[in-house]
C-alpha cells in the first residue's frame, strides 16, 4: 500500500516538553501517525511555517513576522518569545524535522506570504460572516494546497494519504491498512452535520485532492449561510441551514424547544463548514477515523487570562515587534505595536 503522510502548518508546541511526562510533543506524533505506517512504501510531505514554534525554552517568530493571538487567548503563546532572522528559524526548523521524521520526500518551510492576495480575501473580510478570520483560514489552506501541489506534481500514486498538523495530541494512532479507502469516504476527527472537523483527515488521492484544494474555492461557503445552536433549554448543540426567511434568531427562541436563551453564532466562513459543506457537494461522507484528537497549547487552557497574555507582550525582547489578534470580536480584535 504506497501512502503519504502530509504535514502542514506552524510547529508551535511539536518541538515543546509535554508537560504530564517531560517527552516532546513529536514523540506522541510518531508514535501515533508515523511508526503505524513506516515502511519503504511510505511517503512524507510537509509544508511549515516559518513563524511559531517553540524550541529550546522560546517560542520563536521571525523578524517580518506578526505575533498572533485569537480572542486574547494566552495558551497560544509560550511565557518566552524571542525575534530571530528568517534564516536562523528556517534552519532550525529543517534541521530539527529531518532529525525526527523519517522518509521526507518533500519538505517547504514557508515565509513571506500574504493571505491578502488570495482573490476571496476582500470578500471574506467584508461578507460580515463569521467562523474564522481570513487570514488563519487562507494562510492555513495555502499550506495544505502547497502539499496538494507537490503531491501531484510528484506524479507519485498514492492508496492512501493521511493530512496532519503538527501540533496535536492523539489518543490513538493511524493505522493506513485498517481503513477502507473507497470512493465516497474520507475518514476525519468527527462532524455535526454540515460541520466536519479539520484536525485530521484521511482518503484515498482522488477524494483528499478534492479538499487538499480548497485555497483554490475559498469562501465559496458565503452562499450557505449556516449557524451554530446552542440552546441550554433543551441541550441543542447543532449547525443549521440559516433560512433568513424563517428568520429563527428572532428573539433568540430555540426552534426546537421554543424557549429563549438559546446562543446563535454565525460560523458559515469556519475551516469546518468549508470542508463540511465541500463533503455534500461532492457526494462524500466524512467518517470518523477512530482516533481522539486535542490541540496542544503552549498552555493549559484553564490558564487561559488576558493578563497572563498582557504580560508575555510586555517582555522587553518582543518589544517594537507587532502583534495581531484575529479575534472576531470587535473589542479584542486589531494589531498593535508591542
Ligand atoms: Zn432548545
């Protein structure tokens, strides 16, 4: 069974000390997604970041870079950041992956593009639809288009093709020959309806180059708008088709159980409705592919606190440096100068 393995993104904590047992994230990643599936017939692809990743006591961002923070979430930076020339980063990430991955046909480490010249970005920007930020979504989708290119130009033909980040933790581990990789099937960390999580994702070629090449369809989800319920009057955790005929956010009523109080939020532009909503129009069913999956922060997340954010951006090694919260909410969103 010929199967590549496509790694894309920023490091982040894939280089960091677990903090329950001291080993480096990376070591649950080979055990889980690489050692199951090391053989001569296997191929691994990765497309990086060269900003954000932790490495020997720091989190590291290159010179041209922008620090960046979601909803002022402190678990996504590391207590020390330091500032490093593109060069310097770039060598410690090629050196420090071709050290632990094995069978690497093809690595990029990306520096210097700007998600402001994808076509949509105008448009994702002012659609006012909600669900991501146009800038993680399209630098995130760029990546993994970077991996769908040198994947097809390798002329290589793959039974199976696994797409992974760097900076999860498994519970579990990807076992290619368990899994029947039949047309109509992918095989994905989970979905609610319309939604299909994006942590991981497992086909055959035909069916992942469908979503490999989503930078090339970016915002075609503006014409499906859909929201998230969540209702605590009778538990109602679901996405929905968002009929503005119907207009069911009037007054916040559930319309399952016609009580208010339920929560609305608009994620029609998520990563998740992209390939969720690219699954159904392509005639795909995503599956779950049996194994546990979290992201693993710099930090617990119950440590999560605007001021333990306000006092990892006041260290004097960041200052002059630009940060950026893509956050949606307009209070906490926009850049500043640190
Ligand atoms: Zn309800």
């Amino acid at each position: 069974m010929r199967k590549a393995i496509a790694i894309h993104g920023n490091l982040r904590t894939f280089l960091m000390p677990m903090r329950e047992n001291g080993s480096p994230l990376y070591q649950n990643f080979l055990d889980s997604v690489i050692n199951p599936n090391l053989d001569a017939d296997l191929d691994v692809y990765i497309s990086a970041d060269v900003n954000d990743f932790y490495y020997d006591g720091y989190q590291y961002y290159t010179e041209e870079s922008v620090i960046e923070c979601t909803n002022n979430n402190s678990f996504r930076l590391y207590d020390k950041i330091k500032i490093v020339p593109v060069d310097e980063a770039r060598e410690i990430i090629e050196r420090e992956l071709r050290r632990i991955i094995p069978n690497v046909k093809y690595l990029n480490v990306i520096h210097g593009f700007e998600a402001s010249s994808h076509p949509a970005y105008e448009k994702l920007l002012n659609s006012g639809m909600a669900g991501a930020g146009a800038e993680p979504l399209i630098n995130q989708n760029h990546k993994i288009y970077d991996l769908y290119k040198a994947i097809t130009e390798s002329k290589e033909k793959y039974d199976a093709i696994l797409r992974v980040r760097f900076d999860c933790i498994y519970s579990g581990s990807f076992d290619l020959n368990r899994y029947n990789f039949h047309d109509g099937v992918i095989y994905t960390p989970g979905t609610k309806t319309i939604f299909c999580f994006d942590w991981y994702m497992m086909g055959n070629q035909r069916n992942m180059e469908i979503f490999m090449s989503l930078y090339e369809r970016i915002g075609y989800t503006t014409e499906y708008q859909v929201w998230l319920l969540e209702c605590t009057g009778c538990g109602t955790r679901s996405v929905e088709d968002w009929d503005k005929e119907k207009n069911p956010r009037e007054g916040n009523i559930c319309p399952f159980c016609k009580t208010t109080g339920s929560h609305f939020s608009d994620i029609t532009i998520s990563s998740e409705h992209h390939i969720g909503r690219q699954a159904i129009l392509s005639g795909i069913s995503p599956s779950y592919g049996g194994v546990h999956v979290a992201v693993y922060r710099y930090d617990e997340v119950s440590n999560d606190s605007v001021d333990k954010l306000e006092r990892i951006l006041s260290s004097e090694e960041i200052k002059g440096h630009k940060f950026v919260n893509y956050s949606v909410d307009p209070k906490s969103k926009g850049e500043r100068i640190l």
